[in-house]
C-alpha cells in the first residue's frame, strides 16, 4: 500500500505561506518552521521558491496586493464612489476576518523586515490612500480633505486591527469599521 501524497502548486503553497508569516513574521518563520507547518520539503520550497524565504515573502505580498488591487483599489478608482467605498469597508472586514486576521504589509512595515519591502510597503498604503482619495473627490469632496479623509480611514482600519487583536475583540474590529465608515459619509 502506497502511501498518500499531496502536491503542490506554487499557488497552493503561497497561502500557507501567508498565514505562516502573519503568525510568526518574517523573522520567526524559519524554513524549518515552514517545512513543520505546510508539511512541504525544503526541496520542494526551493523548487517553487528558488529565493527562499524572501522570495516566499514577495510571492505573499504580491497576492495580497493583487486581492486588494481587485476588491479594494480598483473599484474605487472606476466604480460609483458610494458603491465603492461602502464596498471598501465589507472588504476590508472580510479580508482582515473582522479583527481576526492581522495585515500582513502592516506588520512587515512594523519590523526589520520594512527595509527588505520597503517599496512594496509604501505602495500597498499609498494606492490604497489614492485610490479612496480620489472616490471621495469624485463623490464632490476638495482634493485636500479627500486625502486626509482617505489617510484617516485607513489608519483607522489598520488601528482597529491592532486594538481588536490585542483586546482578542473581533467585535470592536466591525464597530470601528461602521463608525468610520459614518464619519467618512458625514464629514
């Protein structure tokens, strides 16, 4: 009796790799780690990941930055901004499993890893910022309120994340995320 084998593909693996990452970040995610928690060889990784673990890293940013592209940015930038951005605000729920799944750019951005991923970093936020910036002036806002309303809201989604993670308070997560979204409408 032959004993059962899973395989991969690359993007089989690179969601495993996300949690992983969001778990113990860049630094404690060793290849030894990884291999225990995917059940994948290191050769196997190597063959799919021929960088190693930077390389898993980017493979990682690069799908949560196409998600985002997807569901966030982009229907900002060319859909009717209400429907938008009231979609911006159940994706982003959704995305984070209200409160329960940190952002893994935020927490890259947050350690020694920031230099590493500097670009892709800064891009992640500042498409986001834009994206919202230029819905809210397209829906009568001045360009000037607009981006600060757009740099408030998403620094108000990303501290809901930390708050609601270190409260273990998914709750306060979707509460915060309602009040931002009312104050985003009424101001």
């Amino acid at each position: 009796m032959s004993a059962l084998r899973t395989l991969y593909e690359r993007a089989d693996v690179v969601p495993l790799l996300a949690e992983i990452f969001r778990e113990l970040g860049f630094e404690g995610a060793t290849l030894s780690r990884i291999t225990e928690r995917t059940g994948i060889g290191k050769g196997s990784l190597y063959h799919f990941f021929p960088g190693g673990k930077e390389e898993m890293a980017a493979a990682v940013l690069a799908e949560v930055d196409t998600w985002f592209e997807q569901f966030v940015y982009e229907p900002l930038r060319r859909d009717d901004p209400a429907e938008a951005i009231a979609a911006m605000w159940k994706n982003a729920d959704a995305y984070f499993r209200s409160g329960g799944r940190i952002c893994l750019v935020g927490a890259f951005a947050l350690d020694e890893t920031r230099e590493r991923f500097a670009t892709t970093i800064n891009d992640y936020f500042q498409r986001w910022i834009d994206a919202l910036a230029g819905a809210l002036v397209r829906s009568g806002r001045p360009a000037s309120e607009a981006r600060a309303a757009a740099e408030n809201a998403v620094l108000g989604i990303q501290g809901a994340l930390v708050l609601s993670r270190a409260l273990d308070d998914k709750a306060l997560f979707k509460r915060a995320l309602d009040q931002m979204a009312k104050r985003l409408i009424t101001s």
